[in-house]
C-alpha cells in the first residue's frame, strides 16, 4: 500500500516531538538512575543487604555487611531512591544541604564517576585537583578521589594541548674544569658583562659596566668596574684581576666582541712578557674558549652569578647617588656577600663550606 501525502501528514502529526528543556524533577530522577547504575556494578551484595534491610519488620534482626566490603567503615544507607549514601552525625541538621549531609557513595573507576569529575573539572575552568576535590566532597564520596581527579586531568584534551611542556633533555656532563682539583682558586674560569650601571660625575652622568669573573671549581666570584665596551677596557679589567688572583690558566666567555679582541691582544701580550721575562713567566700561557654562538646555556655558571651580584646590588642600594667611590663600594660588597654563601644544602647541625674558605682559609 503505498501511503499518500494525506497518510504522511497524519503520521508526522502523530510522532510529532515537542523539545522542550528538562525539569529539575527530571533531572533527579536521570541522576538516581545513574547512581543505581553505577552501584548495582561496583556494590551488589551491599545494595541487596540494604533493600532487604527496608522491608524486615520490626522484631526481625537487620543485616549486616560484611567486615571485607569496602562500604563498611562509612556507615552506608540508602535512601528512599534505592541510592546507597554515607551516614553522618549532621543528620538532623536543618542548615546543610542533603547531599552533604548524606554524601552519595560512588566507586571509583566507574564510568559515571569519571563523567561526574569530568563535569566538575571542566565546569571550574579545568582548575587544580584541590578546587575539583572540595567542590566533589560536597555532594558524594570516591575513595581515592585525587587519584581520580588527577586520572582525568591526565587524560583531558584541553588540558594535554594547553598545558603540555616541552621533554626536558637530559644534561650533558660537567666541564673537566668544573670537577678537576685545581692548586688554587681562579685557576679556571669565566668571564662576563653585566650592566650599564649610571654614576655621576660632576653634574653628568656616566655608564658604567661591571665585568664578573667567576671560578669554575669553588665558584668564587670577583668583580671590577669596567668604563666602556672597548677591548682596551675588557683588557684592563683583565690585568687587573690578574694582579690581585693571579694568571688563570684557561678562560670561558660568550662568543662577545670585545672578549675577542681581548683574547687577541692578550695573546699578544703574554707573547711580549715571555720574550722579556722568560725566567720568571715562562709559564704564563692562559687559554681562552669561546662558547658556540647561540648556546646560552653553556654559560649557565656565570649567567647564573650575574643574577646574584645584581640581586646583591639591589639589596645594598640604599637610594643615594651612585658615584664611581659609590660603586667600587658596593661592588666589594656584594663580591664578599655572594662569596660568603654555602655552596649547598646544609643541615642546623651541620657547618657550610663557603667560596670565600677557599680564597681566605678559615673565616
């Protein structure tokens, strides 16, 4: 038989579907189905025991569950939905909302569990696991609930693409420098710049640079006030560390201009002292390294000490005007300060080795 338009007409207006949004009783009853669901699973012989429990009369001995279930410590009931809830003392409390006072009992990787801490987790902006944890403590208990929480965090979209890191790689070894016994301090080390610093002179004012050399094995530092950017003035800073530390026998520094030249004049230089004092310098020869272009992070162990001498300056500046006296001050102070921390952890019980044993003795 084949249906006219008349028939086609009866039937849409038979199976007609009105949409409209669900009702709050609708929506309880939706939820207890899915709480009966996830219960039926996980605790059948308990649910059982508490039906059977409602319809004893009244000189009829109770059930009780079993000492190996896990719902034995949480003092289980159910409720007149047949949904299994924990009992608590705030009972008669008229103040607290039902779900709190009778928390649902739900087990733990469950479908309809990981759905509920999924809905909690995106609905608080996927926030840290405590917000999700207080807010699911409210209205039912999971045993294990952080291990829950983070078990969704871990496999949440969002959360994998905005906030994945980057796999940290793993670190190359130390330089032979950073762990050879060497006869004195400032035997190896690195070089670098940090600054302008403005002073005034007169009524100008001036820049000012501040070149840190750091030793590679007790990672003492010293500084020296540098006037410009010029090899000439890198080279200056140089000899005069050289005169208060000693010749270094081998040199690091970024891969920077004016330590170029300064390694090119240097040569130069220590080439003219041995031709006239081969006696006493002969073996004054400094070698001097250059890290790759590009590579920061080969410099970490002076990088590092140029963010605590400016931590130092900032911690001794007292708001006066900075002059060039002002400055070789501070600078002493700050090269004493960094030289006089422990070079690591230390217990109460325990005494710190400092860089500054190493360039004084006993302090």
């Amino acid at each position: 038989m084949i249906a006219t338009d008349k028939h086609k007409g009866l039937l849409k207006a038979k199976y007609h579907v009105v949409q409209k949004p669900l009702q709050q009783d609708e929506m309880l009853k939706a939820e207890n189905i899915l709480w009966r669901q996830a219960q039926l699973k996980a605790f059948t012989d308990e649910l059982m025991i508490l039906q059977g429990n409602k319809t004893l009369k009244s000189d009829q001995k109770p059930m009780q569950i079993g000492k190996k279930s896990p719902l034995y410590k949480l003092s289980p009931i159910s409720d007149e939905c047949g949904v299994i809830r924990m009992n608590g003392r705030l009972a008669k409390s008229n103040e607290i909302p039902f779900n709190m006072k009778f928390p649902i009992i739900l087990p733990k990787g469950h479908a309809v569990t990981k759905r509920l801490v999924q809905h909690f987790h995106e609905k608080f902006g996927h926030a840290n696991r405590e917000t999700v944890l207080i807010e699911l403590r409210q209205i039912c208990y999971v045993p294990k609930l952080r291990t829950e929480i983070q078990q969704v965090m871990k496999e949440c979209v969002w959360c994998k693409v905005n906030r994945c890191q980057a796999e940290v790689p793993m670190m190359a070894p130390l330089p032979v420098q950073r762990i050879t016994k060497s006869l004195r301090p400032f035997n190896a080390v690195g070089v670098d710049y940090l600054g302008p610093v403005e002073v005034v002179v007169n009524r100008r004012k001036e820049k000012r640079w501040v070149a840190l050399v750091t030793c590679l094995a007790v990672r003492a530092v010293h500084l020296e006030v540098v006037h410009s950017l010029t090899t000439q003035a890198c080279l200056m800073a140089i000899r005069r560390f050289i005169g208060k530390r000693g010749m270094p026998d081998e040199v690091f520094s970024d891969n920077g201009t004016n330590f170029k030249g300064a390694s090119k004049e240097l040569i130069a230089w220590i080439k003219r002292i041995n031709m006239e004092c081969a006696d006493s310098l002969v073996d004054s020869v400094m070698k001097w390294n250059f890290n790759p272009p590009g590579t920061p992070h080969m410099g970490g162990i002076w990088e590092r000490m140029v963010r605590s001498v400016k931590e130092a300056m900032k911690a001794l500046d007292d708001g006066c005007r900075l002059t060039d006296e002002v400055l070789l001050t501070t600078l002493a102070e700050a090269e004493d300060m960094i030289n006089s921390r422990p070079l690591k952890y230390i217990s109460q019980d325990s005494a710190a080795i400092t860089p500054n044993h190493f360039l004084r003795g006993v302090v």
